[in-house]
C-alpha cells in the first residue's frame, strides 16, 4: 500500500495551500481503486498547475499521481499513445518523437500533466487546433465505488464528450489514448509592434499565417506588443506583419515587462522538432514567469472584435495589475465542458502579478464585460464565475452525467458545486 505524501500541499504558484486532510501517492491502479473506494471525498492531484481550487479536497483525500506506474505504450499501427494520469508532456514527447511522431497540438508550457491539462480543457493555438483534449480517443476512468470503466469515442458517443473533459467531478483519470499523426518541424518567429487598429482589422489575416499564432499586450497600449508565429516547415512566412517588424532577438511573452527569453523555446524562424517549439517555454526551465497568477477567458470568434473593445475600455485598470495578456484562437470540438464546446474561440489569457486580492477584485469586474459575448473559463485559473455559467451550454448534459457516475458527489468539492453544479457558496 502507498504511503501518506510528505511534498508541499502549495500549488505551483504558492498562491494556494490545499486543505485536504491527507495526500496518498498510490504506486498502482489497484492502490488507487482501494484508496478511492474507502474515501468519503476525493480529488486527484497533477502537476499543481492549476490557481483555483479545482483540486482541493476540503476534508478528504487527494490522490498523488505522479508515482502511478503505467507503462506509456506507441501502438504504430493505431497511431496512438496510451499513458498514465500522472504522467507530464515533457515525460513522453521525446519518446514520442523517436517513434516517428508528434502530438498535433501542445499547450504554453510541457511541465503539465496530461490528465490534468485534458480534464481542465487546456488548448495551444492554431485557428485550426481543438483543445487539448481532442486528441483523446479513450480513457479509463476510476469512479466513486473503486471500479475501472473505459470509454472510447468510438464506442461511447453518448457519454465520452462528458468523460473527457470533466474538470475531475467523474472521477480520476488513470489512463488515456491519444491519437498522433507523422512528426514534424516548426519554426518560430516573432514580429513587433501590431497597431491595434490593424490586429482587429486584419484579425482573421493575422490567424491564418500560422499554424499557432499568439498575440501579446497588456490592453493599455495602441499597440500589441508582439504577435508570435508557430509554423509547421517548409513555411512561407512574411517579412513584415501587417506593418509589425521582425524581432531583432528573441521574445519571452512577457518581454514587454523586461522578462527574459532564457526560458523560452528558440525562435528566430530556426526549425526545430514539435516538441521543442509549439510550448513557449523550455523543459528544464521554470515555466512562464514563474511569481505570478493566472486567469483565462473564452468568447466565440464572431465576438472577438468587440470583446477587445470591452477589454480595452478597461485597459488601464488591466495593465497595471498584468504582466502579459495572450490572445490566441482555437477550434470547435463536442466536448461538453471543453471551452471550444458548439464553435471555434478566441481564448484571452492573463498572467498578473502575484498579488491576489487585487487580481480576485478586479475579474468580477472583467467578467462583467465579456458576460455579453457568452463567456466561458479555463477550469483551471484564476476566475470569479458569477456570469459564467450561462455561457457553458454543455453543464445541463456534463450535471447527468455527474449524477449517473458519482451519485454521492465523491469527487465534488465546494469550487465544484458552485461553478459546475451551480450551488450557492
């Protein structure tokens, strides 16, 4: 049997301290089953990358994955990948890679688990890129009683767009198949100074001269800071950019604010494996900025245009608070709780400093101004959530599903309650 973890109950951030009442590390399934078959409460626990209290178990028992031991397993003739819930992107993609291929897509930084970034719809960029969690193609699931359910796409249409993406109500993600295609190159190349008059005008321009394209402000400027183009090779990319000029050297996200690029993935159009050029930042190297908190926002594209204009109208109040605001795109998928769910999206993330009761006073505020354009939140960030739930149209069909595989609310807690099930506080 596994034994009590001793490893910090903070977050990755330091902003949260978890108040369950024990963190186990089980070292297999069948001590996961045990485990969670005799807990009253249970949440499982990644990478600790998440801001919010996603995966708190207030009272009960958090689930340790890091030390599961499943085997990561390349099926060349499926074209899939079969790996653990504790396991990181950084602990597969190279083995990935040497296989002969690639993952389509991969978030801001490799540090992340798999799981974790899957049930918490984290997505890159690329205004043809779903989130994250397309790519799933089956999971096994360990629910309330103990026992092990697999759900396929193929074979369960019915429930698998709630299972997937499922911000750790259903239960705990303890294996997943992901589907992969050929591997290939990216080059990255990042341009300065985007007039926003032109980013809004040539919105649609900008996002289709990249396979992942990322946009950097901080919503106070005339200008977007820097706009970042992810390319599969061979690529035809421009000099310029809609009147933005190439960098003369490379660019953290945030190098606005004096950040520096150590971190980050190479740039300067120098094509490199999938791996090590889609995230912004480095294996080996402390991810993003590292002192900081993180929110995120999801509108549909048709509302992007005015979305800007509602965040610009309250820029200054953004600015000083932010260290970087991303801008990206991503497309529709069927996932009930997915961000993408019914149609493609612009996704407004923030980075802000690490002062929290000044950001946590400012979101209501923000959200405010995104609730016309039928807004949704990254499961795993910073959020406020009064005015969100109208613009999850998949929660009534995700709250079935909830009750039909944990009827007892084994796997809820107080943040789930309010802002998936919609109880008071």
């Amino acid at each position: 049997m596994s034994e009590t973890a001793r490893a910090t109950r903070t977050n990755w951030a330091g902003n949260l301290v978890y108040q369950a009442r024990e963190i186990r590390a089980p070292r297999t399934v069948e001590e996961a089953q045990e485990l969670v078959a005799h807990a009253p409460r249970v949440k499982a626990l990644g990478s600790r990358h998440s801001f919010n209290k996603v995966a708190d178990s207030p009272d009960g028992l958090q689930l340790e994955l890091s030390g599961l031991d499943v085997p990561t397993t390349i099926d060349p003739a499926a074209a899939t990948v079969t790996l653990g819930g504790g396991v990181r992107y950084s602990d597969v993609v190279e083995q990935i890679h040497q296989a002969g291929f690639a993952l389509a897509n991969l978030a801001s930084l490799p540090h992340i688990t798999v799981a974790g970034s899957v049930v918490t719809g984290t997505h890159g960029s690329g205004q043809h890129q779903p989130g994250l969690a397309s790519a799933v193609s089956a999971v096994e699931l360990l629910t309330a009683d103990g026992e092990l359910h697999t759900f396929t796409r193929a074979g369960d249409p019915d429930v698998f767009p709630g299972v997937v993406v499922n911000a750790g109500a259903l239960g705990v993600l303890t294996r997943l198949t992901l589907d992969l295609e050929p591997a290939f190159d990216v080059r990255q190349d990042a341009f300065d100074t985007l007039h926003w008059t032109t980013a809004v005008e040539r919105f649609d321009e900008i996002q289709a001269a990249g396979y992942s394209v990322s946009m950097f402000t901080d919503w106070a400027r005339d200008a977007v800071d820097q706009v970042l183009l992810k390319n599969r090779v061979p690529a035809d990319v421009p000099g310029t950019l809609f009147g933005a000029v190439p960098a003369d050297g490379p660019r953290h996200p945030a190098h606005a604010a004096g950040v520096s690029s150590e971190n980050t993935t190479v740039q300067g159009g120098v094509p490199g494996p999938w791996y090590d050029r889609l995230p912004h930042f480095r294996v080996g190297f402390a991810p993003s900025v590292g002192a900081e908190l993180q929110s995120e926002y999801f509108v549909p594209r048709a509302h992007a245009a005015a979305a800007f204009d509602a965040l610009r109208g309250i820029g200054d109040r953004i600015a000083e608070l932010v260290l970087v605001s991303e801008i990206r795109t991503l497309a529709a998928d069927d996932l009930w709780l997915s961000p993408g769910y019914g149609g493609d999206r612009v996704a407004l993330h923030f980075t802000w400093q690490h002062r929290q009761p000044e950001v946590e006073a400012l979101l209501p505020l923000l959200e405010e101004r995104l609730r016309p354009f039928g807004v949704r939140a990254h499961w795993g960030k910073l959020l406020h959530g009064s005015p969100l739930e109208e613009g999850h149209s998949g929660l009534p069909k995700f709250r079935a599903l909830a009750q039909r595989l944990d009827p007892d609310g084994k796997f809820r807690n107080p943040f789930l309650d309010r802002l998936v099930f919609g109880e008071p506080a």
